[in-house]
C-alpha cells in the first residue's frame, strides 16, 4: 500500500527518505523485542539518558545532559535536560525512572538480567534521577544507552496501555510514528518538539519492508528508494560503479552465526554440536559468500571489541574429527530441520553450503524457507532444529550480548536454549568485576567455555553495507547498528 499525496507517493516529498529492509518492524515496546528491524527504526523514534556516538566507541549525553557518579560507584545522579515528549508534555525523571522500571521488572522485557542490579531509583525532582545499585557494576552506564532503556512516556503509556502504545508510541525522540502499515512500511514525521529539532533536516523517513534483496537492490538502482540496507556482498562492486550512487561499507560488531536448538534430539548431545562445528568449512562459507568482506568468525564476541578472545578452542575445519565426534555420541541417520530465511540472498547460499558439508559426515539438512517476519517466532517457540541468524552489538560493553547468548534464561539464550550454570555464574561476576585484568580473564574463560560445549556455531564477522542515491548525505551507521536520521540530508543531486 502507499500513501498518495496528489500525484506523488510520501517518499518522493521533499525532504521524506525512503530505505528498503527486509523485514517489517514486530513493534515499538523497548523492552520486548531483540530485533535489529526494531532497534534501528526506534532509536530515532526514542532517546535514552546516554547515548553512544558515531565511532560506536565512545559514550555521550543524551536525554541526560550530565551525570555524577559517587565515590563508591553505587550510586548514579542523572541530570535531565530541558525536553519534551512529541505530545509537548515535559520528559522527566518519573518518566526515565518508569522506563527502567519496566525493563528490570515487566515480565515481557527480555533484558531484566542486566537491569536487577538497581536497587532503588528516586526522583528529587523533575530533572534529577537517583539510581542506587546493589552493587558497583562495570557495564552499568553503557547498558543505559541500550535501546531497551528508551524513554517512554510514562502518562501516555498508561493512557494508551501496552497494546496501543507499542504501535503508537508517544515519541522522545527526532521522528514519530505516523502510521504503521504492517507488512509494507513504518512512515515516521519529523517530531517539532524533539529536543534537538532545530538540527533535523529530514520531514520523514520511511522504511519500506523488501524481503527479496534482489527486488530492493533493483528499487534502489531504479530510484524508487532513497536508500536500502542489507546490501548483499554480490552486489557490492555492481553498486559501485553506478554513478547514481553510494556504497557505505561501514565498521561493524556484526556477527554471523548457526543457531542450534539444544532441546530437539540429538542437539542436545555436545558431540552432535562439536561435530557439526568441525563439519563446516567457514572459510569457504566466507570465500564464496562474502567476496572478500567478511572474516571467519571464532568467538561469539566480535574481533576488536572488548574482552574479544583468539585463545577459545574454536575448531578448524576438520571432517575427520567430526566424525569421530559423531561416533563418540554414538548417533547416525541424523535428520535437522534448517530455517532458512526466504529471500535473504546470503542465508540461502550459506544454507545450501552448509547442507552439502554437512552431508559429508552422514547429516541431512532438510532446509525450510520461510519468510522472515515468521521465522522470530519459530525460534521463540523452538520450532526450528538450525537457523542462520546474526547480531550486532547494542552497547559498549561484552555484557549485554554475553548475558543474552549465554548468560540468562529469560531469552532461552537466544533462543538456543543453551543452558550452562557456571557459564552463568560467571558472567554474572564478570559483570560485577571492576577490575579490568580480572574481568578480561573472566571474558575469556567465558568463550572458553561457550565454545567447548558448542553453543552455537561462529561462522563470519562482515561490515554494514548500506546504499544510497547520490543526493542522501550523512547516512551514518555505527558500528553498533545506529542511524543517525537526525543528521541525514536528503538534496536534488
């Protein structure tokens, strides 16, 4: 469906950017959902207390201005700048406070692990916020640039309730929700009472929902878009040499990976896993996928990030081994459903490859596609045996991804249903350690660990590969997946 006005669509108004992805938004609740389709259209619709900048290096103010910490690290002052919500009501501290809230205690967050650790959270007055933690934390200021810490409205949440406000968010952020057309696109309008409105060039932005690369891909060299992302690697260098255009390969935290749903027989034996892992020949998967981009990945912490460990026992392709892991578990005739999502150019090919290898020590992958707004809860629902999924980074610090791939249950460890008490144990100290050497250590134990039970299996680390038409400027993308929209100039060039 698209919006007409006059003769023309929405996206060829002046000043309105229109960017092809794959899936659809699932919704705009901060707290329930782990999606990148969701986090990367919500980060400009909502503002957090501290926010993380381009580099994807380093913390900077958000909604709060300032902050103090005191001198045994338990207790956080926040001081709220002057701000308001897209209905023109103040943004307070009752509404950062009523946020946290629900991201520690609602039973739909699915981040509360990393957010228990505040104790208590008091509000002086309407720009001032107390956090008091139960114990000093070391990732605990880069988890508060978390999407799932978005700022709500805490009267308008309460108005609407849960349903209403997850598809009609009030907005503290640079845009609002316009209009929600499921299935087809989000239409977003610049929000006038966005704290930093002046700097906002933009009159909208939609994200049109493309599952087939190659119809985005073509859409995007027609100009029907303004922008598409999740550019396939093959279509890099075609990209490039069409003047019309502009490729952005960007650093990324970027990680591709086979889940593996530990509950289905035989998955639950760590020999099946290990010899699945040793079967797959990453490196080919990268050769002949990625064309040069991407680079075998060995730990589920991206290279360059912090804490990242090379020393984690990855296994080397090796289909002697796998074997002798396979007779080890004493299974054969092995059968696994692969959820392939449908559409997606690079998930099809590394399907088809792992496939193939894995027939090489007697597995059968049967691959299911699917489209891609129903494979997210086929894995919530562990009805999958295999899926190719991937993540990037959403804070600073090893702790968010750590704890929800390994760490907690309240995500089934993404979705793997991967179940370690000492793994757990371990990353909840890790997360408590402020010592830099002793933490790193416990990092490293972590993937060591992670790694010998077969968690999941690494496969490659790749950029954010984005392209736009000529006349978009200042498309950003951090490396932990951020748009800056509130900076992007869209001109007749």
């Amino acid at each position: 469906m698209t919006l007409v006005m006059g003769a023309m669509t929405v996206a060829d108004a002046a000043g309105v950017l229109s960017i092809g992805r794959r899936e659809d938004s699932s919704t705009f609740d901060p707290i329930n959902t782990a999606q990148n389709i969701d986090f990367w259209v919500f980060m400009n619709v909502y503002d957090v207390l501290v926010r993380v900048d381009k580099t994807g290096a380093e913390l900077v103010p958000g909604l709060a201005e300032s902050w103090d910490i005191s001198t045994d690290g338990l207790t956080y002052t926040f001081h709220l700048r002057d701000a308001k919500f897209s209905d023109g009501s103040a943004i307070t501290s009752e509404d950062a406070k009523f946020s946290l809230e629900r991201v520690r205690d609602d039973e739909l967050s699915l981040w509360s692990d990393s957010y228990k650790i505040i104790s208590d959270m008091q509000t002086p007055d309407p720009k001032t916020l107390v956090i008091t933690l139960s114990e000093q934390s070391a990732p605990f200021l880069s988890t508060l640039a978390m999407p799932a810490t978005s700022v709500i409205s805490k009267a308008g949440f309460e108005a609407k309730g849960q349903e209403d406000y997850s598809q009609n968010p009030v907005a503290s952020g640079a845009f609002v929700v316009k209009e929600w057309l499921r299935g087809d696109r989000v239409i977003l309008a610049k929000n006038p009472e966005f704290w930093q409105a002046d700097k906002v060039s933009l009159d909208g932005v939609e994200w049109i929902s493309m599952p087939d690369d190659n119809t985005r891909m073509l859409s995007v060299q027609s100009g029907e878009l303004d922008a598409a992302i999740y550019v396939p690697f093959s279509r890099v260098e075609e990209l490039k040499a069409d003047d019309k255009l502009t490729v952005h390969i960007e650093p990324s935290t970027r990680e591709d990976h086979l889940l593996m749903n530990h509950e289905h027989e035989p998955l639950n034996n760590v020999h099946v896993r290990a010899a699945i892992d040793y079967a797959i020949d990453k490196q080919s998967i990268v050769d002949a996928v990625t064309f040069g981009q991407g680079k075998v990945a060995n730990s589920f912490i991206p290279a360059g990030a912090l804490y990242h460990s090379d020393e984690n026992g990855a296994r080397d392709f090796d289909l002697e081994k796998a074997k002798a892991e396979l007779a080890e578990a004493g299974v054969d005739g092995i059968s696994l459903d692969y959820l392939v999502n449908a559409g997606n150019e690079v998930d099809e090919q590394v399907a088809v490859l792992i496939q193939q290898q894995l027939a090489a020590i007697g597995i059968t992958i049967n691959l299911v596609k699917m489209d891609p707004s129903q494979t997210w809860d086929m894995l919530v629902a562990g009805d999958y045996d295999l899926s190719m999924m991937y993540w990037t980074n959403d804070i600073l610090d090893p702790d968010q991804k750590t704890t929800f791939v390994v760490g907690h249950d309240v995500n089934m460890n993404y979705m793997t249903r991967y179940n370690n008490e000492k793994v757990k144990q371990l990353v909840a100290e890790a997360r408590l350690e402020l010592d830099s050497a002793k933490r790193k250590a416990m990092y490293f134990e972590i993937q060591k660990l992670a790694k010998a039970d077969a968690h999941w299996i690494d496969l490659f680390y790749s950029p954010f590969i984005n392209v736009t038409q000529k006349g978009i400027k200042n498309f950003d993308q951090n490396p932990l997946g951020r748009f800056f929209l509130e900076d992007t100039v869209k001109t007749a060039e």
